[in-house]
C-alpha cells in the first residue's frame, strides 16, 4: 500500500469516528506532513483520495472541510473497495447497533466449503444480524465464517463488531475481498426485520472475504435498503 493511501485510510477512519467532530475542518496540510512525517505532496494526494469518496472538500484559502452525512434522510455511503464491516462504514455516521437474529454452530454445507476453502468437518458459524443506524434497520447480514479461522465469537462479540475483534483481539490483519453486487426484491424476511414492503428494491452484497495470508474468512450475504445507501468505488492508480 503506497503512503498516501494508507495515509488516506487513517484520516478517513479518525473522520468516521468522530475525531474531528469539533471541527468542521481538517487540519492544514503543513501540520498534516508533520505528524504523518511525509511530504506535502503526499498529504494533498491522501486528501484527494477523501475528496473523490465525498467525505472531505476543498477551497482555495479555505482548507480542508469535512461534509457532515445528512443523517435527517438517514442516507448512508458504503466504500465497495475497503476491506470492512459495518462498523468502519458507518460507525463515525450515528449509534451503530446489531440485532441478532440467529446464531449457532454447525457443519457446513457443500457450497460454504468450496467459497469458505473447508473441509466438510470444519464447523462455522452461522450469523444472522440486522444491523440498525440510529434506532433504524438499514442492513441485513447473513454470515458464516470458519470457526478454526476466526475462534471464539460469542454474542458480545456479535452485539458489536466481529471485525474489531478480528482486527484488535485476534490480532489478523485484513486482506482483499471478491464482491458480487446485484439487484433483487425484499422477500418476507427483507420485510419483516428492514421494515419495507414485500417486492421493493433491494441491494445485495455477496461477498468472500480473506485475510493477509489469503486464507478466507467470511462468506457473507448483505442486503441493503434501496433507498437508505449508495455503493461508492474509487479507483486508485497507483
């Protein structure tokens, strides 16, 4: 990862989690090369990087501003092209909770080995969570992950964020992730826990994730209100 991607990375994650609440701007870009101990040039490209994901603007003389997520039509920007949960998308946007619907352990099946790289004997865990913004559902997640890759989830675990316990207690580093985004319609279920009528819109995530070491770890289903979200990609020439 080149410095200022990863300096991009930092700075959106301090933004999203309310670092800067206090302020409506950024702090200047001199200021900004010294506590990141790079150049100016390096800031001014990690700065771009935020601009083109809408978090940040810019004006001549004026700085840095942060743009405040218009949270009174609860519509939330999902980065398609990090390695995250929902916690890192849109915990810095409101009071991020979980319901869990479903959790337990079992035996896999046939296609969750082959996208999972498992044998038929590995348990996993079976996870289905409605995940609210403010006191509204807006995702359902359904989930399953190996259980020898990512050990000892419990429902504290679940009532927060599985990839903050990935993260900072297992100690494992994140590494890419295969997406597959498409259009369907709110099923019973859909409506039932996201609050919508049978036949609306729906936007699905389907998603393997991998650590660092290329080994997956999650085989994931998200289903996203049409109207309370967006999918953003920002390509980065490196």
């Amino acid at each position: 990862m080149s410095k200022y991607t990863s300096i991009a990375d930092d700075l959106r994650d301090q933004i999203l989690i309310g670092k800067y609440k206090d302020s409506d701007k950024l702090p200047k870009q001199a200021d900004l090369a010294d506590l990141y101990h790079t150049s100016r040039v390096t800031i001014s490209r990690a700065i771009g990087i935020l601009q083109l994901e809408g978090l940040v603007s810019t004006e001549f003389g004026g700085g840095t501003k942060i743009n405040r997520i218009n949270t009174e039509n609860q519509f939330f920007d999902h980065m398609i092209n990090t390695p995250s949960g929902a916690s890192y998308n849109y915990g810095g946007k409101g009071q991020l909770t979980s319901t869990i619907v479903s959790f337990e352990q079992r035996l896999p099946v046939d296609f969750e080995q082959q996208k999972l790289h498992i044998k038929k004997t590995d348990e996993v865990y079976d996870i289905i969570r409605v995940r609210n913004l403010n006191g509204q559902p807006f995702i359902i997640e359904y989930t399953i992950m190996p259980v020898k890759v990512i050990p000892n989830i419990t429902m504290e675990i679940l009532s927060d964020s599985i990839y903050t316990y990935i993260q900072h207690t297992l100690n494992l580093d994140l590494g890419k992730s295969f997406r597959i985004i498409s259009a369907d319609e709110a099923d019973a279920f859909d409506s039932q826990y996201l609050q919508t009528e049978i036949g609306k819109p729906i936007l699905e995530i389907e998603q393997v994730a991998f650590l660092k070491n290329d080994i997956p770890f999650e085989y994931s289903q998200t289903r996203h209100l049409y109207n309370k979200g967006r999918i953003i990609y920002v390509e980065l020439y490196r």
